[in-house]
C-alpha cells in the first residue's frame, strides 16, 4: 500500500523538522511494509518555513514541497497537497505537533484492515488556554445546530482517505470550502478515533478569531438555509406583530386615546427594524457574495514553486 502525508505549513518555523523526523521513525519503524511521501505545503510563510522545507527535501527523497505565491487558507493547502500526491491512502497532519504519534498509529492500522474509506481522529479534549477551548466548543455547537448533526463535538483535523475518496473531494470545486462538512457530506462512512490534543511546543496558532469566524460562515452559509429561514420566522412573526399593533393603535384613536405618546416610543421602533433589516441584508449578500465567488471560478491556488 502507497501511502502520502499531506503536511500544511503556515508559520512553522521550528515545528517542521520535528514534525517529520517523528513521521518518519514511526512509518520506519512499525509500518515498514508501506511505501510512502510527504507533500509538504507552504501556505505563505513569511518566516523561515520555507528553507527548512528545502533542507529536508535536500535531505530525504521520499519529500514532495509545494510553494504557494500567498497565503491561501489551510483548506487550500490541504487540497493542494491532495492533488499532488499519489498515495493509495492520503494522511493530512498538523506541523505543530499536536496530534500525537500513538493517534497516527491507530489511524494507520485502522486503515488497513479496510473496514473503512475514511479514519478520522476526534478530539475529546486539548491541552490548551481556556479562551481557545470555549471557542471551539462554541463553533461546533453552532455547526452541529446548523449545518451537520453528525459532525463531532470537538471536531476533526487529522485524516486519513482513499484514493477514490480523495478524486470526490477534488471534484466538489468550492471557492470557499468547509473541507470537515465536504468530507462528511460526499456520504462514506467515517470511523473516528478519540484523541486528546497536545499543548503547541514551538510557535503560536495563526488560526484567528476572525478566520474561525468566516470558517463558521461557509460551514453554515454552503450547507444551511437555516439562517433564512430564522429571519423568515421572524419576519411573520413581526407582521402578524405589527396588524395587532396597528389593531390597537385604530381601537384606542376611537376611544379618543393613543397607547404611546411622544419622540421615544417611535425612535425605538424606526431603530429596532431597521437594524434588524441590515442584518438581514447582510445575511443575504453573504450568500450573493458566495455565488459570485463561485461564478468567478477562481484557482484555489497559486503555486509559485515545486521541488
């Protein structure tokens, strides 16, 4: 069995040589029968990422490296390393050392007794600050709620597809994919491996606030309707709303009265609907943006060099 080990790199500087050193004893070690390569990515690294790529590629022989012209995403990265590889089965790591070895391990045995196309390795828990814990938590409650009833709660980073799996994921040729729903969606059974996530050694995450916010959006906005269908909710909801005000205002102006008087009470109500239309509004050309990105059809990537 061929087997290729797609590597993102952003800003791992440090991380890398380690990163494959370890890979590689494991695969030498206990799974000496595999015949296997690494594709390296580099996501547009401004540090010294890149050189120590070129390093272990001078060094090893089995070392594939992709070099993007800029910073593309992780998901383009990973795809990137997809296209590129010719493995049997494909394995997707982290740089930062955080999935452990013993996880690898059973993902690989996993694989090859072929009970299925897909391992993937869920996370139960991380050694990390409280702050990136509650935001993980909550990105996946919404995306459980809005999108994949079946994704897990911790989510999932590192997997392992076959090579049929693979040809199915670069056909769904998404301008802003959400790679966990895409492997979920294409509908082959997933095995999940519970793991526990290490503390980072070298290096901070580049994963923002503001990236895992537009994740959320195309998890939710490529695969949901649920949004729209809120806001139509609550626009019946304000209609019907409005006629049994406007039944009350017309009741007490024959009563010789009026239920609110004065500039406040219209203030609140011009403020509270019209905010809540832009809203709206911004929701729906979330969606019009999506399409037009989509009718672009726009590479995913650039790759400046290969070695």
């Amino acid at each position: 069995m061929d087997l290729s080990i797609v590597i993102p790199i952003y800003f791992n500087e440090g991380s890398i040589t380690k990163t494959v050193t370890n890979l590689h004893s494991l695969l030498v070690e206990k799974f000496n029968d595999l015949s296997f390569e690494f594709v390296l990515v580099n996501d547009g690294s401004k540090d010294n990422s890149w050189n120590e790529m070129k390093e272990l590629n001078a060094k090893f022989s089995f070392i594939k490296l992709i070099n993007f012209s800029r910073n593309f995403g992780q998901v383009s990265a990973i795809y990137a390393g997809y296209e590129n590889s010719s493995g049997d089965y494909i394995l997707n790591v982290a740089a930062d050392l955080q999935e452990p070895l013993s996880l690898i391990e059973e993902i690989l045995v996993t694989i090859k007794t072929k009970d299925s196309k897909i391992v993937a390795g869920k996370r139960i828990g991380r050694d990390e600050s409280y702050y990136r814990k509650m935001t993980s938590k909550l990105f996946y409650v919404l995306m459980r709620k809005l999108s994949f009833k079946n994704i897990p709660e911790g989510g999932f980073d590192i997997v392992m597809i076959s090579k049929d799996v693979k040809i199915e994921l670069l056909n769904l040729n998404e301008s802003n994919p959400f790679w966990q729903g895409q492997i979920l969606w294409i509908g082959y059974s997933v095995k999940f491996i519970p793991y526990s996530r290490l503390k980072r050694e070298v290096g901070e995450s580049r994963w923002t606030f503001s990236k895992k916010i537009k994740y959320l959006l195309d998890g939710v906005l490529s695969y949901s309707y649920a949004p729209l269908r809120f806001f139509s909710f609550i626009g019946i909801i304000t209609f019907f709303l409005g006629i049994l005000y406007s039944l009350v205002i017309v009741y007490k102006y024959f009563q010789g009265d009026s239920p609110f008087k004065g500039w406040a009470p219209l203030m609140i109500v011009i403020l509270l609907f019209s905010g809540l239309q832009l809203v709206m509004l911004g929701l729906i050309g979330e969606y019009v943006w999506r399409n037009l990105e989509q009718s672009k059809n726009r590479p995913r990537y650039i790759i400046d060099e290969k070695l």
